[in-house]
C-alpha cells in the first residue's frame, strides 16, 4: 500500500506540471484537449497491441468508459481554461475541492455510508479556499471554473474505481480517451458557433511556431495521460476514490512551487494564499490519520 501512495504522489508530481503546461500552450482549451485526447488514445491503442491487451469488453462496459471520457474532456477543458484565466496556483487550489465533491458523491456510487471525517476535511478545505480567496477575489470566476472542474473530477474518479477491478486500465484509460476525443468531435461545430468568439478553430501546424505547443500536447497527452492517468486508474484497484482524490490535492502544493520557480507567480500571491495552501496541505496529511483514528 505504501508503494502505491508512492506512486500515487509521484504522479500528483507531473500532474502539477500541467497547468504551467496548459498556460505555456497558446492553443484555447477546447482545441489543446482535442490534441491532448486524440493522441492519448492513439498512444493507448499502439500500447495495448504491443503489449497484447484486449480491446474486447462488454458493450455496457464500453458505453460507460466512453461516457466517462466525456467527463474527462469538460474535466480537462475547464481546468486549462482557467489556468489560462487566472493563475496556476489559483487554478490548482480551486480543484483541491475535488475531496470534498468526492466525500458526496462517492457513498451514492459505491452504496456505502457517509464517513465524518472525509466531509471534515472536505470543510476544511473549503474553508481554506475562501480563506485564500479574501484577498484573491478578483480571481473568483477563474477558481470557480476551477471547481466545476473539480466536480468533473470527483464523478469519473469514482466511475473508474468501480472499474479499475474488473478491466485492464489501459482498456478502460482507452475507451475514455476515445469517448473525450468523441466527444470534443461532437462539441467543436456549437464551440465555434457559441463560444469561440468568432475566431477560428487553432489547428496545429507544422511550423516554427508550433514546435513548443506540439510538444507540450504531447507531454500532456503521453506522459501526463497514457502513463500518469492509466497508472492512477490500476492503483484505484487497491485505493479508494476518496484516498486518491485528497491525495491529489497535493497537485497545488506541487503546482504552486513549479510555478513559483517557472512562473515567478509568488510575487503575485499573499500570505492568505499561502497559509490557505498550508491548510489544505494539513488535510491532506490528517487523511490516514483519522481513518486509523475511526477505524479504533
């Protein structure tokens, strides 16, 4: 279990990196999780032949993944998009709420009963944000892109831990992919009609200009998907969704020092804000604690 945590983190660590991603490509959002999905799926697929895995599943099973993978690209669109509208840090503490829309949602899913501690925290953590926030306030519509993002989240988290069990998860990492590429497919004729204010569709080119977005798709598409996203989704067969979620709320603590180091944002940021993190911080730690403490 420990070397799964381990892992787990080691994950949370690049995750961390792709909001400074996401700010550097100068694609929308729309169009980077377009790419991103597309070659992650392409990248699964030569991986699952090299390697001999079945692409044969039930047909429910299939329509479940894809509609999950749906979740992932409004999960994905809505947290570049507000990278790109507020900070990276903010960004990232705004979806450090994905634990407590997890502690709701899911005892609903896995017909389990509510723990008190998982809302505590979930509290906390909330508290922590508007306690950054206070000072923060000119950023709220990027944080609460951020949230929503964050509810995206807690609902595919909690898909895929009913069915990291059952299947390989690079079939169910896979089919997702497909069903979020599928889905920006169906998306992108009402994105360029209602929200992409009258500009055109950023394709890619192959040009000079490109080169830095290509590779920060391919980044977020092989590194951050195919590896880090398949790989939470085996571990999700020994840990909960709620366990991995508050872990991932190390992915601001994480995120804000990158970008401290790449971004110089820590000269825009107050205390609050970091004391804000200091608590989340805390909760995330307190976790295991106060599941032991409750299980006496």
């Amino acid at each position: 279990m420990f070397k799964d945590y381990l892992h787990l983190h080691f994950i949370i660590f690049l995750w961390g990196f792709t909001a400074l991603v996401g700010k550097w490509i100068t694609i929308p959002a729309v169009e980077l999780v377009f790419y991103r999905t597309l070659f992650a799926a392409l990248g699964l697929a030569v991986l699952m032949k090299i390697q001999n895995t079945t692409f044969k599943i039930g047909s429910r099973a299939i329509l479940i993944m894809l509609a999950t993978g749906c979740l992932t690209s409004l999960h994905w669109i809505t947290f570049f998009a507000s990278a790109k509208m507020t900070t990276v840090s903010i960004c990232l503490v705004g979806m450090a709420t994905t634990s407590l829309w997890t502690s709701f949602i899911e005892p609903l899913v896995m017909k389990r009963k509510v723990l008190w501690y998982e809302i505590v925290l979930g509290l906390v953590i909330v508290g922590a944000l508007y306690w950054i926030m206070r000072t923060q306030f000119h950023y709220a519509v990027g944080l609460l892109v951020a949230v929503i993002s964050a509810v995206f989240v807690a609902f595919f988290s909690v898909i895929n831990s009913k069915l990291a069990p059952r299947y390989h998860h690079n079939t169910i990492t896979f089919y997702e992919m497909l069903g979020a590429f599928g889905g920006i497919v169906l998306f992108l004729p009402f994105y360029q009609s209602y929200f992409s204010e009258g500009q055109p569709i950023a394709w890619l080119t192959f040009t000079e200009k490109d080169v830095y977005n290509w590779l920060g798709v391919l980044f977020l598409a092989w590194i951050c998907t195919v590896y880090a996203y398949a790989t939470c989704v085996e571990i999700m067969k020994r840990v909960s969704a709620f366990a991995v979620n508050l872990s991932v709320n190390m992915e601001p603590v994480y995120g804000i020092v990158l970008a401290a180091l790449f971004l110089q944002e820590h000269q825009a940021m107050t205390a609050d804000f970091y004391w804000g993190a200091a608590v989340i911080l805390v909760a995330v730690l307190a976790y295991p604690l106060l599941k032991n403490y409750a299980k006496k």
